[in-house]
C-alpha cells in the first residue's frame, strides 16, 4: 500500500506525461504549432470586454484549424512514405500556403471551409496508406485505434473540465471567491480546442501495418451492429424498396425530404458496412449477407436519390444542403460502381478517399464551389422571377404599385433572405438606382443596427411584404408592430419615457393575451393627490377590443384596436421609430372617463386577411369622471 501511494505521488508519471507530451510535438510539430495557435485566437477573442466580430481574425482562426488537420494528414503521409524531416516541411509549408489562399475570408466560417476542414480531418483515416501497398486490415485496425483515440480524448475532457469546474464552484462557495464566468469557459475551451486534439494526436499509432491484427469487437459494439443497426439497416431498405413501388403504381412525385432521409441512410449504411469488416466471415449469417450485398441494395435507393434531389433543384435551385446531398449521391454511385464492376480491387481506403476527393472539389473549385454556386443560383432564380413579375426590366428594379401574390412574396422572401445570409448583397446593388439608400440599408442590418430580419428590412424597401417560409396562404402567419421604447424607464410619477401623462391620475402597464379571460392589474397613482387609492381594474382582449371593468363592475370601457391594427398591412415585423409613436396611440373618452393607450407591441395573426390581435403590451393612462 505504501509503495502504491509513493508511486501516485511521485513525479515518474508527470514526467511520462511530459516525454508523451514531448513526443508528440516532436512528431507532429507543424500541427501541434496550429492547435496552439487555435487555441490562442479562440481564447484572446473571447476575453475581449466588448466582443465584436473581427474578420481577420476569424479568418486566422479558421486558417489555423484547417491547418492543424492538415498537417497531420500530412505527417501520417510523410511518415507513411518514409520521407525525411526537411521534404516533410518543404511540403507542409507549400500546404499552408494553398489553404492560405484558397480558403475564403469571412466572419464565419463558410460552407467551403467546413467541407475543407472535413476533408482534412478524413485524410487522416488513410493517409499513411496513400501511394504504397496495404492491405485492408490494417487500414481498418489503424482507424480502430485512430476512432479509440478520439472517444477516449473526448471522455478525458470531460473528466478534466468536470473536476475544474467542480473545483472551483467548492472555491467559491466555501471561501466566497466570486470567479468570473469566463474563468469556466476558459477551462472548457482550453479541454476541447486544445487537450483533446493533442490527446489524438498522442495517441495515433505510429505503426501502419498488421500482417494479422486479429481485432475482436467488443461484445456491446457487436450487439448493436447485429442485433440493432443491420436489421434496421434493412428494415429501412425494405421501406424504401416500398415507396419506389408506391411511386410507380401512383406515379407521384418523391417527397421533399427523401434526399435527405436516403443520404443520412446512406451514410449510417456505409459506416456500418466499414465497422463490421474484421468479423464480416464470423459473425452470423446476417451479418456476412449484408456486407456482401450492402452496394448492391444501395442502388436502387440511389435512383431516388437521384430523382428527389434532381426535382427538388429543379423546383427551388442549388442550396448548401442540396449541394450536400448531390455529393452523397456522387459518393454512393462510385461504391456502387467499384464495388460491381471492380470488386476485386475495391479496397476499404476507396470509401473515405472518395469523399475527400468530393469534399475537396465542392470546396475549391472556383465557380463550382458550394459556397458560390450556391448563391448564384439563387440569384439566376430571384433574377428571372422579378422580370416574370415586371419588377426587373433592363436590369433596373421597377417599384411594384400592386403586391404580387403570395406565392411570389414567398419565393422573393426565400431568395433575398438566402442572398443576404450569404453576404451576397452586392449582387443585387446594380438593381437599384439610388445606390446610398439601397447601400445604406443593407449596411444597417450588416452593422446590427436592425431589429428584425434584413430581408423584411430589404424588402420593405423593395416595396414588397416581407413572407416567412412557415407562413401558408390561408393562415399568412403572424405579425407583430413595435414601438422603440423603454417601457421600464420609469423615473417618479408622471414622467415616462416618450409619454406625456399630464392629465391623468392612473397609469397601467399591460402585457395581456387574447387567451386571458381576465387579467388583475394593479395601477399606479400618477395624481398630484397622494392619497388616493387607485381603483383595481380586470381588463381582457376580445375580439381585438381591449375591455377595461373596474372594481364596482360599473362604467365599463371598450377600446377598439382595429384602427391601429389597419394601419399596418400585410404580416412580418414592422419596428416604428419614437417619432412615429402616434401611430400606436390611442384615446377614448366614454361617460366621464378618459384613456390613452401607448402600445409597445401587438402582435397576432393574419387569416384570410383579418388580422387577428393574440397579444398587446403597453401603457394604459385612465381618468375616472369627477367626483
């Protein structure tokens, strides 16, 4: 017992950790040198006092990360290769600058970029194996211990920033130290950005073949490839196989999400079908019959694929997900193909190396990159639909006096929206002729200066009712009208911000619902007479008429909103300045009584073009008759 707790105190396992540490960089220099700058950006912008976005750095940031995959792809080549030190960085550095230049600046990271930084990851899975001979089984055992590695780095960080935070939470709490909020994530960034890709690193296995690996699975992971995801891998197949048939005897169109849906089959398939080789020949019949057939199955799910995909492109235009999409099917049909027509060279090293290939062209490849092709189709479909509509004739936008229908201030929302999301805007600036107002509006919802979606803000400008996606032409979806001020900046009686509360003794604040049968308010005394005791009143919304009772049930008020609501048409958010505050205003008198109703919000829904009142917060100010 002693010598075993001599030996968890001693040094010896620090010093293991530090020569395993050591070795690492050693073997990784250039991509352990890119996490660490990683890790530094990430943590440097997120202790700034006042975060704002900074493109550079972003870009950096996105740089680094790609990089660290990279390099390491890299290495496992190199060292697969048996290449010397000075070749591996002439080569790694000549990397770098291809990444530098090719990887698009921006102030997110982009659909090209995260193909990117996924291809690099995948290289890693066969990168030692690449341009040499190998055999399958000891591409498979390589990833075995690769996939070990990273679950168990995840596990190790969640241990290590578990016991900090728990840690420190009993500092605080039993020596009153008030630790800020960022000392935490500071941790937990630290654990995921840098100890778990370094820990992967650690432990990739530096020994690229296994004449007989004699790999068995764990019992739990052969259950539930058996018992679990092969019958339901066929299951599903069967369901599929069935559809095709309902298409056929109906002959219907496949529905929307099928693309989808078969590419997320499709991939779990082809997991499954990797996972399984080291006991495809031992590990029942089921088993065996699905990895010899599995391509083959795959192909007539590919043929729906093909169809969904190809309708739905056709309909609504390229997007990042149908972009997505058509790479699986890409990817299914070069299985399909090798696997049937060349089955005896096909090796387990084509599966990922065709998806990086894929990946590789979907993020760099000019005019066919996802991120630029994308965003040119929408533009081709906006562009031809506005000059259908009579909107766009010679490359100039004509103002509309009449709305179009809704279907087309649906799809106008849905392209402009994609547009903007993109930073696609410039596209659409030769459009317009005064340039300073279209530029200015776009750049105040670049800047956050806007309140709602650009695309509503954009437009409202085009003189086009702005269409969510969720919205149906039977219920038009909701709206909402707001007005830009501070209903908590109370400061004493009689004074409220933007409300002039002369001449009335009480003064209400509202947030009430139409579901409300009756809500209690409690009002304040906006009286010089302090010592009045301001009457209670039970108030509800019914058929957007705001009724006020008060405690003697007599003298009942009824304020009709429909006026406000009206002057508002169409649906979407409409946010007034202070200056046109009067719009949301309104004043009743009724035997004696006198109201005035700020409105802050009001919001409902639109049915067949009645718009219907579900929620009003305000100011209510009420003057009883004279005593």
């Amino acid at each position: 017992m002693k010598r075993i707790r001599m030996r968890v105190f001693s040094m010896f396992n620090w010093q293991r950790v530090f020569a395993v540490l050591c070795r690492t960089w050693w073997r990784f220099p250039l991509a352990m040198l890119s996490i660490l700058v990683t890790t530094i950006l990430i943590l440097l912008e997120h202790n700034q006092a006042d975060y704002l976005p900074d493109p550079f750095m972003a870009w950096a940031r996105m740089i680094a990360a790609t990089t660290a995959v990279c390099f390491t792809a890299l290495g496992l080549f190199a060292e697969g290769r048996g290449w010397s030190g000075l070749r591996r960085y002439v080569v790694a550095l000549l990397g770098l600058g291809v990444i530098a230049l090719l990887t698009t600046r921006s102030e997110s990271l982009t659909a090209a970029s995260m193909l990117l930084l996924l291809a690099g990851g995948l290289a890693i899975s066969f990168a030692p194996y690449l341009l040499r001979d190998h055999d399958d089984a000891s591409i498979w055992y390589f990833n075995y211990q690769l996939i070990t590695g990273v679950l168990f780095a995840g596990l190790s960080a969640l241990v290590l920033c578990g016991g900090v935070t728990l840690i420190l939470s009993s500092i605080e709490y039993l020596f009153e130290i008030d630790f800020s909020h960022r000392v935490y994530s500071n941790f937990w960034l630290f654990g995921w950005i840098f100890f778990v890709p370094t820990y992967v690193l650690a432990r990739i296995p530096d020994r690229f073949d296994w004449p007989d690996p004699g790999c068995e699975l764990p019992v739990g992971v052969r259950f539930i490839q058996t018992y679990l995801l092969i019958p339901l891998s066929l299951i599903f197949m069967f369901v599929l196989y069935a559809y095709f048939v309902k298409i056929l005897l109906q002959w219907e169109l496949p529905r929307g999400q099928l693309g989808k849906m078969i590419s997320a089959f499709g991939v779990i398939g082809v997991l499954t079908h990797l996972t399984i080789y080291p006991v495809r020949d031992r590990g029942g019949v089921l088993l065996g019959w699905f990895h010899r057939h599995f391509y083959h199955m795959l192909l007539l799910p590919l043929v729906l694929l093909a169809i969904a995909i190809g309708i739905r492109i056709a309909q609504y235009g390229v997007t990042e997900a149908r972009y997505v999409v058509v790479l699986c099917a890409i990817w299914f049909g070069f299985l399909i193909g090798f696997s049937m027509l060349k089955r005896e060279r096909f090796r387990l090293i084509h599966v990922p190396l065709g998806l990086v290939v894929l990946l590789l062209f979907a993020a760099l490849a000019g005019p066919w990159r996802i991120d630029v092709l994308s965003v040119e189709s929408q533009y081709s479909r906006l562009e031809h639909l506005l000059q259908e509509e009579k909107l766009l004739i010679a490359n100039q936008y004509q103002f509309p006096e009449v709305q179009p229908n809704f279907a087309t201030r649906k799809a106008i929302s849905s392209m402009v929206e994609y547009i903007l999301s993109r930073r696609g805007a410039d596209k659409l600036r030769p459009w317009f002729s005064d340039q300073e107002a279209f530029l200015k509006t776009v750049k105040a919802c670049d800047d956050g200066v806007c309140q709602q979606q650009p695309a509503a803000v954009l437009l409202d400008y085009m003189g086009i009712d702005y269409v969510s996606e969720w919205q149906t032409e039977v219920d038009s979806g909701n709206f909402i009208v707001a007005h830009e001020f501070n209903r908590h900046d109370l400061t004493g009686f009689g004074v409220f911000t933007g409300i002039d509360v002369k001449g009335y003794d009480t003064m209400i604040q509202l947030n009430i619902y139409q579901q409300d049968c009756r809500q209690e308010c409690e009002p304040k005394n906006i009286s010089s007479r302090e010592d009045r005791d301001p009457e209670h009143f039970a108030i509800r919304l019914h058929k957007n008429r705001l009724m006020i009772v008060p405690d003697s049930g007599q003298r009942k008020l009824s304020l009709d909103l429909e006026p406000v609501v009206m002057r508002f048409p169409g649906a979407g958010e409409i946010f007034l300045p202070k200056e046109e505050k009067e719009k949301l205003t309104l004043e009743y008198s009724e035997d004696g009584w006198q109201a005035k109703l700020h409105i802050e919000t009001i919001a409902g829904d639109l049915q067949k073009g009645k718009k219907r009142i579900a929620t009003l917060s305000g100011i209510l100010l009420l003057k009883g008759p004279a005593q």
